[in-house]
C-alpha cells in the first residue's frame, strides 16, 4: 500500500499541470471575442455656386417662372445612375422658389437626359438653371438660404446641403 501511495504522489504534479494547462478541459487557447462588422463607410459630396445672376432680381408680377441665372458645381464620392436634384430658395423656413434637374442645362458635357443625369464618383458635374416656380413668398421678398438636395433613381436622398444665399426679389 506504501508503494501505491509514493506512486500516487509522484503523479500529483503532473495532474496539477494538467488541469492548469486546460488539457482535457476545452481548447487551449481562449475563443476570440467577434468583432462587430464595421458600418458601410458614409458617401460625400459638395455643392457650390459658381455664378448667380447677382443680388436684386426682377420677378414678372405675371410670370411665374422666373427667378435667378444660377450656375453650380456638384461631387460626390459614389455613382448616381439617375441623379435628380432640386434647389429651393427659402426665406427662414419658407420656401420662396424652386428649381430641379429638369430646369437645367449641363455643362460639364456629361450625360443627362431631362429629369435625371448619370454621375460619376469624383468628377465635377456643373449645371445652370434659369427657370424657378415661384412658391409661397408672393413677388417681392428677400431670401436668406439655398437647399440643394440630390435624390437617386431609386427616390432616396443622398446629399443634402444648405447655403447662405441672401437674394432680393421684386416686381
């Protein structure tokens, strides 16, 4: 019985090191938290007038479609197969006049096709506009910002941006 004891006591370390070691128990190595997916990254743009017919600006009291000669440069980081835009003049929160897409001329010789244009990621898209409908302001009124908004084929917004753009308007 003596030499079964000593035997006994002789493999004690080595069932130490066993259960310090996780033999027998799960892997050796501890599973690895997961990591969460990293959100998709974000699309950017830019917008910025380039010309404007300037500061006081003349509406026929019985024209409803005029307003000032506007010409723009538009990026953004991603394709837009069917890039509609629109642009409201607005005095606080109303809004005075309104242009879009259709309205306009492109001058950057990329493609469009009326109510919608093809954009490219990075290059400068440059459009001019000349035609407004006038909203809800009357004919005489001061603007104080412009709302250029870009919608894709699909109806969803994908940029939008907001610029200080004070303009007098008068019969």
């Amino acid at each position: 019985m003596k030499s079964l004891t000593r035997q006994s006591m002789s493999l004690l370390p080595i069932a130490v090191a066993w259960v310090l070691l996780g033999c027998g128990s799960g892997p050796a190595h501890p599973t690895p938290l997961a990591t969460p997916t990293p959100a998709p990254p974000v699309d950017t743009g830019s917008f910025a007038v380039t010309s404007s017919s300037g500061a006081f600006i003349n509406v026929a009291d019985h024209l409803a479609h005029s307003g000032p000669d506007l010409t723009f440069r538009f990026t953004f980081s991603a394709d837009i197969p069917q890039m509609h835009w629109e642009i409201d003049l607005l005095q606080g929160s109303q809004k005075c006049l309104a242009t879009q897409s259709a309205y306009a001329t492109r001058r950057d010789g990329g493609p469009s096709s009326g109510y919608s244009a093809e954009y490219k990621a990075g290059s400068a898209a440059i459009f001019q506009s000349s035609f407004w409908v006038l909203q809800d302001c009357g004919t005489s009124f001061v603007t104080d910002h412009l709302l250029f908004t870009v919608i894709g084929g699909d109806a969803k917004q994908l940029f939008q941006q907001t610029v200080d753009m004070g303009w007098t308007f008068h019969p």
